[in-house]
C-alpha cells in the first residue's frame, strides 16, 4: 500500500525542529566544540567534566566498540548534523 507524503511533511518539520532545539540545547552547555569526539569536543568551564575524565570516557568507549565488532569498528572523529 502506498502512503501520500501529504501526511508525513508534519512529522518531519517536527523532527527538524526537535534537532534544532537539541543543538540549541548542546551548544548552551556544553560549549561550541561538543560535536567533536573526545577531549577536543570538551569545554570544561561548560559542561563541568574535566578532560582526563573525558578521555578515560572515550578510551574506554572506543575499546568497547572494537570488542564489540571484532575490531572492524569505524569510529568517526565528529558527528555530522
């Protein structure tokens, strides 16, 4: 069965509006860099976690992944929005 697309054009302007407001959100706290992996993405004056913890953090994460794909991960350095 086919669906107009009529009906969805609501639900995607709401979806767009939803990440508008989480990016907002992100860079209020978190600092202008928070996209970014790691230590180079922290403003500790914003989000209030001091950089050896978020290394331990991503270190951590990144060892994970690669257990968990049998070291075949791709891990990307910044997220795209």
């Amino acid at each position: 069965m086919l669906y107009p697309l009529d009906p969805l054009l609501p639900l995607h302007a709401t979806k767009v509006k939803i990440l508008v407001k989480f990016h907002s959100l992100e860079l209020h706290w978190l600092g202008s860099k928070y996209f970014k992996s790691g230590p180079e993405g922290n403003d500790i004056h914003q989000s209030n976690v001091p950089d050896s913890r978020i290394s331990f953090r991503y270190d951590t994460w990144k060892e994970e992944m690669q257990y968990v794909y049998s070291g075949m991960a791709r891990l990307p350095e910044e997220i795209d929005f």
